[in-house]
C-alpha cells in the first residue's frame, strides 16, 4: 500500500468513527423502538370474563371453575371454546404495543371518536375492569389502532383480535356452526 492510500484511510477513518459514534448508532435507534413498545395488560391472573361489543351487538363470556368458558350473554347461544380460548389468549399475550400516538387531539385519525368496537376484560386479578375500543384498520391491513379508556395513548393489536371477534359475533348470530 503506498503512503498516500495510507492516509487517505486515516483520513476517513477519522472523520468516519466519530460521525458513527455521535450521529448512526443502529443501538440507539434499537432503544428507541423498544421504547416506543409499551405493556398493554398486566394480567397475572388471567382474564375471568370478556365482554365484547359491535354496534348494538354483545357478547359476553366467562370462565367457569373447570377453566372451559361459557357464553353468558346472549343467554343460550354457543361459541366453541377453542374460539373463545383463542381470542382470550390472545389478549392475554399482548405484552408490548406499538404506540403510535399519545395526543388525544387524534382520536379522530385513528377512528377512535367513534370506536368500530369495544372488549372490556374482567381480570382475575384486578377489581376494574379494562375497556379497549377499536378504531380503523392500518394502512396494511395487519393490526387495528385501540386505545384503552382513561389513556390517551393509541396502539396497534394485530387483526387477528378482529377476526376472531367477528367469528364469535357470527357464531352468536347463526351463520355459523349446524344452524349456519
């Protein structure tokens, strides 16, 4: 290597290491993500009892002694419990939420002024319960925005929680199952 490509290097090298180490720090923008990911429920005991709501519609269902559910609201109506299970877990594993705003001037934006939906969750180990409306889809289509009452923070939960509301919802109906 001649001299003069030796202290071109050096030369970058000194300019380069302290733009890397002052300005582009990859581990700086990692903690900024982990910190824009908050915990949404804190739920140790579980969830007793999920009331769902669409429009005029409710659902309500609690967990028995024996862990199975049953539906109390409508009375006499059927949901397997794999469906009832699946949409509980799933709000039970919602540890961290991408928070995407935290102004309540944006309810708006999101569909959150007039929520699409509502699933108030009964924890076994808290004596409120917890209301989480629904608003708008995101612009992929993967996850919904939500907010839980009394926070002004909106977050995203993954689709799959409106999917299986609305299977719970058809089930409840009759398009669903032997009556389908």
């Amino acid at each position: 290597m001649s001299p003069r490509s030796a202290i071109i290097f050096t030369v970058l090298i000194a300019i380069l290491l302290p733009y890397y180490y002052f300005v582009d720090r990859p581990e700086l923008r990692l903690k900024e993500l982990q910190t824009a990911q908050e915990s949404l429920l804190d739920l140790p005991g579980g969830i007793d009892a999920v009331s769902l709501t669409r429009g005029d519609e409710k659902v309500r269902y609690m967990r028995r002694s024996d862990g199975q559910y049953k539906v109390v609201e409508p009375e006499g109506k059927f949901v397997p419990q794999d469906l009832m299970r699946a949409l509980t877990d799933l709000l039970e594993a919602a540890k961290t939420v991408e928070v995407v705003s935290t102004n309540p001037n944006d309810l708006a934006e999101f569909g959150l002024d007039k929520p699409k939906g509502e699933v108030i969750l009964d924890p076994a180990s808290k004596k409120q319960p917890i209301n989480i409306f629904f608003g708008n889809e995101n612009p992929t289509h993967t996850a919904v925005y939500a907010r839980i009452e009394g926070s002004p923070k909106i977050f995203l939960l993954g689709a799959n929680l409106q999917y299986y509301q609305g299977l719970i919802f058809q089930w409840v109906e009759g398009k669903q199952g032997k009556n389908a």
